[in-house]
C-alpha cells in the first residue's frame, strides 16, 4: 500500500506529497459521555437556540469538534461549535495540534459511516473502528487552504437551503391564503363553489390483464411519479414479476398510496404514455370542470391534509382509500381562475426547483473535489 501520493486536484504552489496515516493520530475521539462540566452559568444548548441552566446536567467541551451520529443513528457529520452538548451525539472528534478543522470536517464527510458490519448486517460504530481509519493527510497549510475551499462551498449549499426553506414555507402560505378566498386575482369576484370530491373525480385504474409491458412506477412525498428503475436498484424485486394485477395509469391521472397519503405520496401522471404502478396504488382522474394542477395544489394543503385525518381508518397503520377521498369536499372557483392559480403557482414551483437544483450542483462539486482529493 503507498504511503504518499499526490491528490489529482491541488492548489498552485503545493508539491509536497500527502502521507498516509490514521485517523486517530489527527483527532482525539471521545464519546458522548466523556465530557468536561462547564463552569457557572447559562450554556446554549446546541441546535435548540436555548439555554441549559444547570450546570451538573451538561455534557460540553471548549473545543470545536465534529460530530457523528444523531438520536442513536450513524448520520452525516457535523459541527459542534463549542461550548457544546453532547446528548444526541455518539462520538465527538476535536483535532490535535496542528490539524485544520474544517479540512478535518471534510475528510469526516468523505467516509461512509453508514457501512454495514459484516457480523451483524447493520450500520455499526466504534471509538477503535474510528481511530483506525487511514487517510492521506497534506501539511497544515495546505489543510488550512483546502478547508476554506470546502467551508465557502458548505457556506454557499447552506445559503441555498435557506432560502429554499423560506421559499417553501411562503408557498403553504400561499396556498392557505388562495383556499381560504384571502388572496385572489384582480378581475376574479365570483363566489366560489363549494364541490363533492365524489362529483368532480372517478376511478380511473385499469388491470393490466394482458401483461403489457409498460414501464413500472412508483410513487413519492418528494417527486411524485418515479420510474422504479430510478427509486429502485435494477427496478427493485419486482421487476420480473408478472404484472397482470398492476394498475395501468394514463396521462393525465392522479394516483396515491393509501398507507402513506398522509405524508405527501401522491402523483399526477403528466408523461405522455401509460405507465403500470401497484394494484395497492389509488388512481382517479377529473372532471372536464376541474384544473388538474390547481387540484394538485389543493392535495399538497393543510385542507387535504386535515380531511385524511378525519376520515382515515384502521389500526396500527391507517389508510386513506378512495371511498374516503370521496367523501371530501372543496370550494373551487371558476375554471378560468382554476387556470389562471394553477399557472401562477407552477410558476413559483419551477423558482423553487431552479434554487434545489442549485443546491444539487455545489453539492456535486463538493462530492467531486472530494473524491478527487481522497481516492
């Protein structure tokens, strides 16, 4: 194994190569338990923005250190910026003398702590399993450098995501304002009527009974439609299945997991074939009176949302079926204004995919550097 080797991306000016040495010859690794009391007086809590007044409760140190794992679960790491607490946190790395942080951070962020052991088939970690990493290191000055590169990049993603999250949260604003009649478009007066979901959808799910073979779908919170392909390594264990009890989906439908309505899974079908999804999916379409996409709206609101959990059942696991959906209703305005609300807020949908895919690119360029660097 080489000792030393030179990275394929480097700063100008830099020539020495990197050695090879172990991790924990560049932090000292403690657990969640070794800690140093602070002394008297308020401590913030980390992450809260509040404060921990007894001083005998907490678990801090002076440094800053980099974090790995949360709640009990191996995550991505992150910064303590000390003083900090320690409660939701395995392990805690400060690095020694002489070893940058943030290019230590950086390294941190390059290994995958969610690696099975192979002795029990689950996520595991260990102060050894830590110490014993190896990783090519480059003197302090090019760390110094190579940690503000990956700081401004981290600082960039986290400027990005702000903003989305505000973006986000303006659109259920949005959303709440139109449903509720509070925000309307100029020249719009007419009431708005109030309609039985069971009037303006109808089940729109076909068996697959000639097991065509068209392209498996599943369905997501995040992204709606999705080729199993894609959600799926090589499409997942049903690949191969026979199909002949999928549903097939036209253009133009909408379709939904009863057992996770709750948490956003439902999709509009807009490509411009037919696609198959589970027989366990829900599909429908509309009425020629409704919009499809100020509908689509109406599902991602606090008023869809507070109609499943009226009329959801069951046990452990509930369910939202169709008959239930049925069972809804709403207040939609003339189809001109259907229009004309639908556009206005695919409009804003787009600015909010223009900022994630963003975010998406810093944090490949990231990924790339790093592995350019590390591997």
């Amino acid at each position: 194994m080489n000792t030393k080797r030179a990275p394929k991306v480097r700063f100008k000016g830099f020539t020495d190569a990197w050695e090879q040495r172990k991790l924990g010859e560049l932090v000292d690794v403690c657990s969640g338990r070794d800690y140093k009391h602070l002394s008297e007086g308020d401590i913030p809590v980390y992450g809260t923005g509040g404060y921990m007044l007894s001083v005998s409760e907490a678990l801090s140190y002076d440094k800053d250190a980099i974090g790995i794992g949360r709640k009990g679960t191996i995550d991505k790491p992150y910064i303590l910026n000390a003083p900090f607490w320690t409660v939701d946190t395995l392990f805690y790395a400060i690095p020694k003398e002489k070893v940058d942080l943030n290019f230590a951070f950086d390294i941190f962020q390059n290994i995958n702590w969610k690696k099975k052991d192979e002795s029990t088939g689950v996520p595991s970690l260990s102060r050894t399993a830590i110490n014993e990493i190896h990783i090519l290191v480059p003197q302090y000055d090019e760390q110094q450098v190579l940690g503000q590169l990956f700081y401004g990049i981290d600082r960039l993603i986290a400027l990005h995501q702000r903003k989305l999250d505000k973006m986000k949260e303006l659109k259920k604003a949005f959303l709440n304002l139109i449903f509720s009649q509070k925000l309307r478009f100029r020249g719009f007066t007419e009431s708005w009527e109030l309609r039985k979901l069971k009037d303006i959808t109808y089940p729109a799910g076909e068996k697959n009974r000639e097991n065509l073979p068209l392209d498996s779908y599943s369905i997501t919170n995040e992204h709606g439609f999705i080729p199993q392909d894609e959600r799926f390594e090589n499409g997942g264990t049903m690949r191969e299945t026979d199909k002949k009890m999928y549903y097939i989906v036209s253009p133009h439908s909408f379709a939904y997991n009863p057992a996770r309505i709750n948490i956003g899974s439902i999709g509009y079908q807009n490509t411009d074939k037919n696609v198959i999804v589970s027989s366990l999916y829900e599909v429908f379409k509309t009425s020629d009176d409704v919009d499809d996409r100020l509908l689509w709206y109406w599902f991602k609101s606090s008023y869809f949302q507070k109609l499943i959990e009226q009329f959801q059942e069951g046990g452990v696991r509930l369910y939202f079926y169709y008959d239930k959906l049925c069972m809804g209703t709403l207040s939609l305005p003339s189809f001109e204004e259907q229009h004309k609300i639908g556009k206005y807020l695919d409009t804003y949908d787009n600015l909010i995919t223009l900022r994630q895919e963003k975010i998406n690119q810093l944090t490949k360029l990231k990924t790339t550097f790093l592995k350019n660097m590390f591997l």
